[in-house]
C-alpha cells in the first residue's frame, strides 16, 4: 500500500446510514407538509364549494317556489280578462325563472353535475330549472302575449260576422309555444328518479305532472287556432249537416237524430238553413254502403233509414253515411256534419239567455201548453217529454222542434252571451260527447281524430284501456226519456297474467206504472215491435280494449247468451233488455285477455243524465295471493 492511499480517511459504514436516514426523513417531513397544505386548501375549497353549491341550490328552489305561486295569479288574470295584468305577471313569472335557470348553469353546479353517484341529483335539478325557464319564455309568454292581442269576444259569432284574421295569425305563435312546452316535458319524463334524493324527485314528479296537462291544452289550442279560420268559412263558406239527436229515443251516439238542418258557416258567421225531419228522406234502397264489420252488429238499418245512421257509436261512420244519404236525397254535397242533443242545447241557453219563438205558426199550435220562451231550465224536458203530450203528429213534433233549433242557433249566430260562458257551455258539451264534429276534408279529419270531439271508437283520441257502454232503443218510441241507468267498471283478480274487467250496466224504468195508458201511444209505442205499451226495451252494447276478449254476460246474476263480436279490433258483446215500468235490471259483461296496463275508464251513451251521475267510480276486487 503507498502513502497516498494511506492517508485516505473513509467513513465508518454507520456513519454512513446516519446521514442517509436524516435525509430521507426530511424528504418524508417536507412530503407530508406538502400533502398537508394541500389537503387543507382542498378542504377549504371543499368548503367553500359546498356553500357555493348551497348558495346555488337555495337560490335555484326560493327563484322555482316564487315562479310557482305566481301561477294562480297568472290564471285569474286570464279568466277575468285582465291581459294587462297577465302580461305583467308573466315578466315577473320569467325573472325567476331566468334566475334559477342562472343558477343551474353555474360552472361549479355543472362540474357536481358529473360527479358519479350525487351528479344525477345536480342534473336532475339543472334540468328542472331549465325547463321551467323555457316553458316560461317560449310557452307562457308568447301565449300570453297573443291573449293580449285578440278580442275574445270579438270572435265570437255574430250577426256580421267575424274577422278570423286574429286566430290565423296567432296560430304560429300557440304551435311554437305548444312545442316547447312538450320538449320541456319530454326531457324532464327522460330523467331516471330512482337514485334521486326525495328533494329532487318530489318536484321533478311535480314538474312532469303539471307540464304533462299542460303539454294537451296547448296542443289543443295548436290544432284549434289551425282548424278554426277554416272551418269558420275564412276562405270559403262551409256547409254541415246539422243532426239533433233526440235522447227520449236512444242510439248509441246519443238519439234518434230526427231534425235535420244545414249549418253555414261563412266568415265566421253561422246561419240556419234546409231544416227537415229525417223522416221526410225516407228509406234507402239498396242501403248505403256501410262497412261489413259494423254491418253485422247493427244490421243493414244503418245503411237504409238516416234515423239509424248512429246505431253505431263511431261518429265518423254515421257522419259518412249521413252525408252520403243527403247528398242522393237532395244533390248537395256537404264539407262535414254536427251532431248535438238537447242537453247540449240547454247549456248553450245558459250562456245566451232564454230564446223567444217568433213563428206565429208554432206559437198558435202551442196554444199555451208548450213554452214560448225556452231556457236551459226548460229545454230539455220540453223537446224530450212536454211537445209528445201536445202534439199526437210527428210532423208537428219537428215543426215545433225545428223552431226551438232556429231560435237558439240566431241567439248563438247574433253573438249573444259572452266568449267565456259560451265556450264553456260548448266545452261540457264535448266533454260529455253530446257535441261531435266531423269534416269531410281528411287533413282536417286527421287533427279531430286526436280528439273525443271526433267521437271515434278507435285511433288516438281513444285511451287504450277504453270500455264504452251503448245504447240502441228496441221500442221504437220515446221511452228512454224514463229510463235512467248507472255503469261501472270492476277490476277482477288477473287470470293467467291477464287483466280481466267487468263493465256493470243498471237500468231501470222510471215511468208511470200506468204508463201504458197514460203515456202517448208515440212514447209508449203502442205495442209495436212486438214491445208492450209502457214497457222500454233497450239493445245494450259493450266494448272492451282492443286485443281483448267479451267472455262472459249475466243479467240479475244469471248467465245470459249473447251477440259477440268485433269492432275495429275491440271486441263487442249486446244483448237485449226489457223493463216494465218500475223494473230494474243488472246487465254484467266481463272481459278477459287484456293487455293493456293503463287505468280503465269508460265512456257512455248520453242520455237525459248527468254523466257523472252515470258513470260510477271504479271498483276494485280484493285479491289474496295464493300460497
């Protein structure tokens, strides 16, 4: 070994692992502090975040809640036609809207947005506020505004007619606004609820409940403001027949439509003409092509006799053939036709006010027994029940009924009574299906299918779990002016995963016990048909679901035979039912096989009644699990 290397002085090992762990030991500290600083600043930012997001949230549920409560506000300054008001509440209502919507769009709450687990909760949220905001901007307020420009009752019909420019022109306007609300709608039915909080998915279930009744009335209004101008006679006159259906008579649409007229509607302005009784057309030979499926049902008299045209609850039908019998009787071929009973009749009086006759004529065969001024108190019980006892003539029955129907249709044509009172008169009227419309023009026949307007038995104004319950008179008289009837559905236990429904008919007859005598032989019927005096007989027909299947029929609680068929894939039972007076009768129809998972409902005959007095609520049976 040199010097040199002898002098070298080298470390002890130990030594060396000393300097080494102080060194790594410091590395740890200075990594750890780091990770300190950084977890207290992500802390702080957590903090600060959660009261931002908090802020956001409190903000985006106070701005929802006031927009809320404005809307009752909103509603009664329509209804009491205050259009200032409305369009100053409809600024307000878009203030809190703009505002939530604000909030929701915060970069912070859209970053929580896609955050997994509580992210659905912040979108759920945004998209709320965002709908809100846009059915307030694009939907109430363009709508509003074009309330603000029409005269309500400036439309309405009257004896100069009336400028239909308004309504065409704001058809653009309600379209859009209809559309944006059913976006709206749509996104918000596109949001899964199951992993929301209950703070979220109470008013997203709120939000998708009001808009989903919104969404119907405006698209309604939509295919109102396109249909109307033209069907007014804006651009050309219209020519409808008019059938006024008798319910002391039944037929499944209503009644015998025994008074004829023509309804010209020309710029708005609606006038009366050609009135006549369906009988004056007499029978039709060979009978007017009726399709086979309805032809078995209701027999070739739909096709013969222009009474029986509705013996068929699709108004499309009898309205087809109605029109195609007036056109060979009389050479004129119409653009569609009306239907209305006198029910209907009495709620259009309650808007205009009590009509006078002016014929001289009918006022003298009146002679004082019959009323010369009618009212919505009187109408009804009039046509239906008091003009039988006065006049023994059919062909004086018509005269004094087509009277009454020129009356009231001058008071409707001269613009009596106020927009609001009369559209709602009109509005029960379709809503009881006693007001049926049908035109001959098939772009505009398309739009009233969506709608009960149309009285259709199938297509998309139909729900799918619709039952109907009809009735046809098997008198041949005006004894269903006695007859009063309840109809409810029961829900039966499910055979083999199937539905199963039973629709429940009760009738009973509420005439004199010495009806027979006492009664016209033109009520009773004389004995005709083979049905004694006093007696009403009734053909009942059911209709179930498309798909399903008529099983089974009972009368009082005793199997029965019975006609079963098929109507436009909805199966039919009928069967006939004979009551002396003071006798009722339980009629049940119980259908199987269906499919559809929606609530039933169902839909009647109008008669004299009420329909909520008809119609029954749903009963369900009880149902024990097996095992």
């Amino acid at each position: 070994m040199t010097d040199t290397q002898e002098s070298k002085v080298i470390p002890e090992e130990p030594e060396l692992r000393r300097t080494s762990r102080k060194s790594a030991s410091g590395k740890r500290r200075r990594r750890l502090l780091n990770a300190g600083i950084l977890l207290a600043a992500l802390l702080v930012i957590a903090g600060v975040g959660v009261l931002w997001l908090s802020a956001k949230a409190s903000t985006i549920k106070t701005e929802l809640e006031a927009s809320t409560q404005l809307v009752p506000k909103l509603k009664e300054s329509i209804l009491q036609n205050r259009p200032a008001d409305a369009v100053a509440i409809v600024e307000e209502l878009r203030r809190h809207t703009a505002s939530a919507r604000d909030a929701a769009s915060d970069p912070l709450w859209s970053l929580a947005s896609a955050t997994p687990w509580l992210g659905a909760n912040f979108s759920a949220a945004a998209e709320i506020a965002r709908s809100a905001d846009d059915v307030a901007t694009l939907g109430v307020a363009p709508l509003v505004k074009v309330y603000d420009s029409l005269n309500w009752d400036k439309l309405m019909p009257s004896s100069g007619g009336t400028d239909l420019e308004p309504v065409r022109n704001a058809a653009p306007a309600v379209a859009s606004a209809a559309h944006a609300v059913r976006v709206s709608a749509e996104r918000l039915n596109g949001i899964d609820p199951s992993g929301l909080f209950p703070q979220i998915a109470g008013p997203l279930a709120q939000a998708r409940q009001q808009l989903g009744s919104v969404v119907g009335e405006l698209d309604t209004a939509s295919d109102a403001a396109g249909l109307a101008p033209a069907m007014l006679g804006s651009d050309k006159p219209r020519h409808y027949l008019l059938l006024v259906q008798n319910n002391a008579e039944a037929r499944a649409s209503g009644g015998i439509p025994g008074a004829l007229a023509v309804v010209t509607a020309d710029k708005g302005k609606v006038s009366l003409s050609s009135q006549i009784s369906a009988h004056d057309l007499g029978e039709f030979s060979p009978p007017v092509s009726v399709d086979a499926e309805q032809e078995r049902i209701y027999s070739t008299r739909l096709g013969t006799f222009m009474q029986d045209v509705n013996f068929t609850p699709d108004f499309p039908t009898a309205a087809t053939t109605a029109l195609k019998m007036w056109e060979q009787r009389k050479g004129e071929r119409l653009d569609g036709a009306i239907s209305i009973d006198p029910v209907a009749l009495s709620y259009i009086l309650n808007a205009t006010g009590p009509v006078s006759l002016q014929d001289q004529q009918v006022l003298a065969l009146a002679a004082g027994n019959l009323p010369s001024e009618l009212s919505g108190s009187n109408v009804v019980k009039t046509l239906l029940s008091d003009v039988y006892a006065q006049f023994n003539n059919p062909k004086l029955q018509d005269v004094y009924f087509a009277a009454v129907a020129k009356e009231i249709f001058g008071a409707l044509s001269s613009g009596k009574g106020t927009a609001k009172s009369l559209l709602a008169g009109v509005g029960k009227g379709v809503d009881e299906h006693r007001v049926l419309l049908w035109s001959a023009d098939t772009s505009e026949q398309s739009v009233l299918n969506k709608y009960p307007l149309s009285g259709s038995i199938s297509g998309p104004s139909v729900p799918a779990a619709q039952f109907g319950a009809y009735f046809n008179d098997g008198t041949g008289a005006k004894m269903d002016y006695y007859v009063k009837r309840t109809v409810q559905l029961v829900t039966q236990c499910p055979v083999d995963g199937y539905r199963t429904v039973k629709l429940r008919i009760t009738s009973i007859n509420t005439a004199p016990t010495d009806a027979a005598t006492s009664l016209p032989a033109y009520v009773t019927g004389g004995g005709g048909y083979g049905v004694p005096p006093g007696t009403a007989q009734s053909n009942v027909i059911a209709y179930g679901p498309a798909q399903s299947r008529v099983e089974t029929a009972a009368q009082d609680g005793k199997g029965v035979p019975f006609g079963a068929q098929q109507h436009d894939n909805r199966p039919v039972g009928t069967l006939t039912v004979r009551l002396a007076p003071g006798q009722s009768s339980t009629v049940e129809f119980t259908f199987g096989k269906i499919v559809q998972h929606s609530q039933p409902e169902v839909v009647v005959t109008p008669t004299i009644q009420s329909v909520d007095k008809v119609v029954l609520p749903t009963e369900s049976e009880n149902c024990v699990a097996a095992g």
